[in-house]
C-alpha cells in the first residue's frame, strides 16, 4: 500500500504581521528598540521632553522609511536596462 503525505504549501509566503512582511517586520522592530534605548538615554542625560521627542522622531521615521523601502519589494533587485555580459569564470580543457 502507498502512504499519501498532505504536503504544506504555505511556507511559500512571506510572513506577515500587522503591515509589515518577511525581512521588514525585524526593521520595524529594530526602529522601535532603538528608538526606545535613544529616548532612555537622551531622558537620563538631557531632559524628558525632549528625550519624549526623539524617541516619536526615530521611531516615527524608521516605521516610515521601513513601509516606503517595502514597497521596493522583499527582494533586492536592480533596475538595469541593457544588455548584460558575464564572463565565465572557468575555461573548459580539451586535452584528452
């Protein structure tokens, strides 16, 4: 008898939380954390509005620049139009 297997094939979309995908959701988490640290220190030293301030700032902005970046694409890709040569990197040898 043959043994039929369910093969999952969802592990071929990206992850996705709230409106982030794959890679930008730990950009986004990043943007926050640091933004969180910088807020800590600017209010220690400085004063806390304005450490209050920097953290809206650099987490506002790393939250934007994140959304606008993954409009690009997950992938990185270039936008090169022409014709492209590749040199081989290996000869082949006729030697019998």
């Amino acid at each position: 008898m043959v043994e039929v297997f369910n093969v999952y094939k969802g592990l071929q979309k990206p992850l996705v939380f709230k409106m982030f995908k794959g890679k930008f959701i730990y950009w986004g988490l990043g943007s926050i954390v640091i933004g969180l640290l910088l807020c800590m220190a600017i209010s220690s030293t400085v004063n806390l509005f304005i450490g209050i301030a920097a953290l809206v700032v650099i987490t506002g902005g790393g939250l934007v620049l994140t959304a606008l970046n993954q409009r690009k694409g997950l992938s990185s890709k270039s936008k090169f139009i022409g014709i492209c040569i590749l040199q081989t990197l290996f000869q082949k040898n006729d030697q019998n």
